[in-house]
C-alpha cells in the first residue's frame, strides 16, 4: 500500500530547501506527499495530517525551536485521536535526542541522511505503525 | 602627461591611494606588482571592474572582518560583540532571531521556542539600546541582517544613536533590506511584495535625504544560493534585484545615481572555488556594464559594485565538523581571490548550533590567516589573465544575461516588474528548487563526494564538540524583559503613534520612516508597528508548491 506523507514547516523557520528536496526524494521512492507550506502551527499540522488520511508526518526544523514543538505537533495529534507518527528531519543536536524520543519523535534524521536511510526509516515506522 | 592607456590610467590611480605598511615581496623576497597583465588588459579600479573596485586592491586597505552573531537577549549579544571586536573584528552584523526577523514580539504565541535561538531578539528601543551599549557606533560601522521590518529596525537604530548623542547623517552601516530574495529564497516575509516594495523605497529615499553614509540595501545573492540555487542563477537573480532597487528608485522620483552608489552586495562562498572567483569577476563587469550602458549612470560609484562575502553554511557538514575549518578557509579564500570588500567566515560547529565562543574566534582566526601569513593580499586580482578563469567568468556572464532576459521578458521590458511578478508567479521558487533537487540528487548517486558525508566516514562516531546551548530561560528573561518596556511607557503616546503610522500608511505616497522613527520613540515594540501596517497592508501567504 503507498505510503502517503504530510511535509510540513510548523512556527517561524522559513529554511525550505530540506522539506521541498526531500518532498521530491520520497516522491521519487513511491511515496504520496503533501506539503503544508510555510508558518504552520501544531494544530493545523495535526488537523491536515487527519484530513488528509496520512500514514505519517514529517517536520522540518532548522531553527532551535525542535524541543519546543515537535511535542506540541505529537501532543496535538493524540488528543485528537490519532496516532499517526511523526517523524523530524533537520538541526537537532544529539544531546536533545533523548528528549525527544520520549516526547514521541518516532525517527530523527539529521543533516546528510541519505534519501535511502530516510525512505527505509520511514516506512519502517509506517509499518510498525500499521501493525 | 595624460595617460594613454589601461595600464598607465592604473598606474596614476594606484600612485595615488595609501598603502599599508608592509613589504610587498614573495616570503623569500621577490618583488611583487601590485597587479600584472599586458598594457591592454582589464585593471583594478577601471570599468568595467572585472579585476577589482580599487587600483590598488588590498594593499590600500584589507577587507572588513566583518562577523555575524546574535542570540539570546540584547544584553547576551552585546557582549558576544565586545569579545569579537575584541579578538581584531573591525565590523559588525547583527543576526536577528526568527520572531524579530517575522515582525513578531517575543511573546506572540508563534514565537514560543523560537526565541533568541537564531539571533537576538529584539522588541523595542530598550533591546536596541542594550544591543550597542557602550559600542562606538562612529568607528565601528553596522549592519543589520534583516528584511520584512528593515524599516522598523532602521527606525529603532536611529532613534537609539540620536538618544545616545550621534546624529543620522554620521551615521555608517548596511540594511540587508532586500526583501525580494525573501519571497525568491529566504521565505522570512510578512507584507505583500507590492507593499514591501513600498517600505524599500520609503527607506531608500529616506537614507538617499537624511543618512549619506548608510548603505540602504544589501543585495543578497547568499540566501538564494543557500535555498539551492547553481553560482549563475545566484549571480543572476541577485543582480537583477538589484536592477529592481534602481527602477523602484527611479519611481520614487531619485536618480540612478542617488541610489546606485548606495547598494552594496552579498555573496555567497561556496566550495567550488574557481566558479566562485568567476562569478564575483563576472558579477562586477555585468554591473558596471548594466549601470552605465542601460541605467545612464554617471556616478562611477554607480558603476562599482561592492560586496560582502559569507562562506556557504550549507557546505558545512555535522559529521566531523572540525574538518568544515578547512571548506571555511578554502571558501574565503576564494571570496579574497575574487575581490570581496568584506568577510564572514562560518563557524566549523554552524550545522550543529549557533557558534560557540571558540569557533567564532576559529573563523576569524581563518581570516587573519589568509590576511596576514598568505601574502595573497598583495596582488591584485592575481588570478587575472588565467584563460581558465576568464573563459569561467565570460561564460558565467553569458549565462546571467540569457537569464536576465528572462526576467525582463516576464515584466514586459521592466525588471522591476519582471523581479515582482517572477515572485508572484513561483518562477525564482520553482528554479531553485529545481536546481536544489538536482544537486541532492547528486550526491544521492554518489556522484559527487561530500567528505564525512557519503564517503571518509571514519571519525564520524568520535565524541560531540561542545555547542552553544540556548535555553527557554533565555526566551524567559526576554518576555520579562518586554513586559517591563509595556509596563513602563506612556500609553497614550503609543497609541497616537500607532495611530500616525496607520493613517501614513494608508497614503502611498507618504513615506513611513517619520511615523516609525516618532513610534520608536515612544516604545511601540516591533509587533505592534508591524502589526499596524499589516491592517493597512495585509499579509503575503505562499502557494506550498514543491
């Protein structure tokens, strides 16, 4: 079954050259995307990911505030009901890792994941998330 | 005699600037000139520039070493200042964080976590205050990364150096203030590019009348290359920005000549090094070319385009970042080769964090190397005459006019429009992120090595370098440190300036520089004045394309 994707840039980080060329590497893969665009916040992240039946989500973020708002984007998918996973690509320095696996970030990639290792991650965490 | 021809126009230019004090020879004692070539061949100083701005290159005078830093308060970035200067620095550019860079106050609910991460945060007169505390302002020229509220922080500047005893017109600096390159690359907008197109112009005309020795814009090449653009769409989409600032200029009534002299440019130093020296060379002669031949300047300041160089950030690897102080080195030497007029090197730790204390000095250290041990300062444009490198630079001018004809072409004849429309119509979005994709793909297929990254990957499991860490504490004390401004200020006069800056607003024809300066006056923070105009001007949403 294609795996669809939502993309999505969640509070100020306007850095979009990761998401857009990582966007087409998926594509490339098989892999549905959508793209949320720019400013997003978790919520309206959470509520596009359940409009659009997606098997997973994907943040950017290149600006620090990781921490801060991938929680925010898992938290606000939960209490909505949904359990889709959300994965992060982006600066996250390896000392902030722990945190936010606890904080439910199912997949990390940092700068020079290759599209393999992103692909094969991905739908690693789709299946587990199917199962 | 009057000279007769390039070499002796050269000469006399050269015999007439100072020199440093130094020996101008080889290590072993050759004698060096200050430039070679035939009696025919381009030269520094002359148009069309190719070679360099200055007769005499940097035997006159070295460039800037100008380094970029912010984060945190301004009390935290005032000090990270002092040590830079301290260490030999002798310029200064401010990076802004993301809700400073938005328009945005530190406690907008779309700030959080956002605060202080990727540069200072700044809300009011009271933060720009702190941010040059005890800074000489008169020997130390400034200047400030930022776009959507460059008015506002212009205003903010201003109002904190005439407090302070220093007037506008002694004052020196750059405004990054190209917000073109926001919706072409950078993505940090606010306002529609029609009505930020009408905040430039209303601080071109503003520093054009008040501030002689400011630079209004700094055309910004740099971020349309680290979005993914090749070396020839960032020579190209730069200069044809630049081509708009004239135009938008000549609208409001100025000559080329008012305005042209005031732009200054900002390249990036990517770690393709003769392509880089190529484009700076091909980037001067297109300018001068187009300023003199299209534009009608007479100014041969209008004709000299002078740059900012920063190396690539996005060159930079987090797998053995020690190794990035070599792709550092490599790439400033190429923005020197290539005749830049300022400097910033990135810290080896920038794909990792904001720079800590001992890799910003790592960088500047990287400078003062190729400065003062290289002796690569002592000819000018010593790549010159190489015919690999005038063939590079002939042809990268001939593929920046086949793409400035396309601009011209989607503004019917008018880069001004050409530049708006480009934007409105994703084309600058979609080619660069076509060339993005292209070249990650690239190094997907192992076609091109990236050390550390797809090959030479031992070492990469060796222990974590120490990195800054920025904390919520600090988004903390800045939110206090806003509500204290709120607490303390008239009210009354907020909101008549507020009131001011949102009647000037809705007339076009008046500029907005006055009502912002009197609003930054009174404390309105930078939300509240970029809130004000948004009632007037609406806000720009993007079209997710990918």
């Amino acid at each position: 079954m294609t795996i669809r994707v939502l993309v999505a840039k969640v509070g100020l980080d306007g850095h979009d050259r990761g998401i857009k060329v990582v966007a087409r590497l998926l594509r490339d893969a098989g892999m549905e995307v959508v793209y949320t665009g720019l400013f997003q916040t978790p919520e309206t992240v959470a509520i596009a990911a359940i409009q659009e039946d997606v098997d997973v989500v994907g943040l950017s973020m290149l600006s620090g505030a990781h921490l801060t708002l991938a929680p925010l984007v898992v938290q606000a998918l939960r209490e909505r009901g949904s359990d889709i996973p959300v994965v992060v690509g982006g600066i996250v320095p390896s000392n902030d890792l722990a945190d936010m696996r606890l904080a439910g970030i199912a997949a990390i990639f940092g700068p020079g994941a290759s599209a393999d290792e992103m692909v094969t991650s991905i739908t690693d965490v789709v299946s587990r998330a199917r199962a | 005699m009057s000279p007769t021809n390039a070499y002796e126009q050269w000469l006399e230019l050269y015999e007439a600037a100072s020199k440093r004090d130094v020996p101008f020879t080889t290590m072993s004692g050759v004698a060096l000139s200050p430039v070679y070539g035939p009696e025919d061949a381009e030269f520094p100083g002359l148009f069309p520039y190719t070679r360099g701005v200055h007769a005499s290159m940097y035997r006159a005078r070295l460039w800037t070493m100008r380094m970029f830093a912010g984060f945190g308060t301004a009390v935290d970035t005032n000090k990270r200042f002092k040590d830079i200067i301290g260490a030999g620095a002798t310029g200064l550019s401010t990076a802004f964080d993301m809700p400073t860079l938005l328009g945005l106050d530190s406690d907008h609910p779309m700030a959080l976590g956002e605060v202080g991460r990727c540069g200072v945060a700044i809300d009011s007169l009271s933060d720009m205050r702190d941010l040059f505390a005890d800074i000489d302002l008169a020997s130390i020229t400034t200047s400030m990364t930022i776009n959507s509220p460059a008015a506002v922080m212009l205003a903010l500047f201003v109002a904190q150096a005439e407090e302070s005893g220093v007037a506008r017109r002694q004052l020196g600096g750059t405004l990054q203030n190209d917000i073109l390159k926001e919706y072409q690359a950078q993505k940090e907008f606010v306002f529609p590019p029609r009505h930020s197109m009408r905040l430039v112009r209303d601080t071109i005309a503003f520093t054009a009348a008040e501030m002689p020795k400011w630079n209004s814009i700094s055309v910004s090449g740099y971020h349309i290359r680290e979005a993914g653009s090749t070396a020839v769409e960032e020579l190209a989409f730069t200069l044809a920005n630049g081509f708009a600032y004239v135009e938008l200029a000549r609208q409001a009534g100025l000559g080329v000549d008012d305005v042209a002299p005031r732009l200054s440019f900002f390249f990036n130093a990517h770690i393709d090094f003769f392509e880089e020296i190529a484009k700076y060379r091909a980037a001067r002669r297109l300018w001068a070319h187009w300023m003199k031949d299209y534009y009608g300047a007479t100014n041969e300041l209008s004709w000299k385009l002078r740059f900012h160089t920063q190396t690539a950030g996005v060159s930079l690897t987090a797998q053995q970042p020690e190794i990035n102080i070599a792709r550092t080195a490599i790439e400033a030497l190429a923005g020197v080769l290539g005749g830049t007029q300022s400097l910033h090197t990135n810290s080896m730790d920038e794909a990792l964090a904001l720079p800590s204390e001992k890799a910003a000095r790592i960088a500047l250290r990287t400078q003062q190397i190729i400065a003062h041990e290289t002796n690569v300062t002592h000819v000018a444009d010593p790549l010159g005459g190489s015919w690999f490198v005038e063939e590079l630079t002939d042809e990268m001018a001939r593929q920046a006019q086949d793409i400035f004809a396309e601009i011209s072409a989607l503004g019917d004849g008018s880069m001004l429009e050409g530049c708006i429309k480009g934007i409105e119509e994703n084309w600058f979005q979609g080619r660069i992120a076509d060339s993005a994709y292209a070249l990650e793909r690239s190094f997907n297929h192992s076609d091109r090595i990236v050390v550390g990254v797809n090959d030479f990957t031992e070492g990469n499991n060796d222990a974590d370098l120490e990195t800054l860490r920025i904390t919520n504490e600090d988004e903390r004390r800045q939110v206090q440190r806003l509500h204290h401004v709120r607490g303390d200020r008239n009210d009354e006069l907020v909101a008549r300036a507020l009131e001011a800056l949102r009647r000037d607003a809705r007339d076009p024809e008046v500029n907005l520089m006055p009502a912002l300066i009197d609003a930054a006056r009174a404390y309105v923070t930078v939300g509240e004045m970029m809130g004000a105009m948004e009632s007037v001007f609406g806000r720009h949403v993007e079209v997710p394309t990918l």
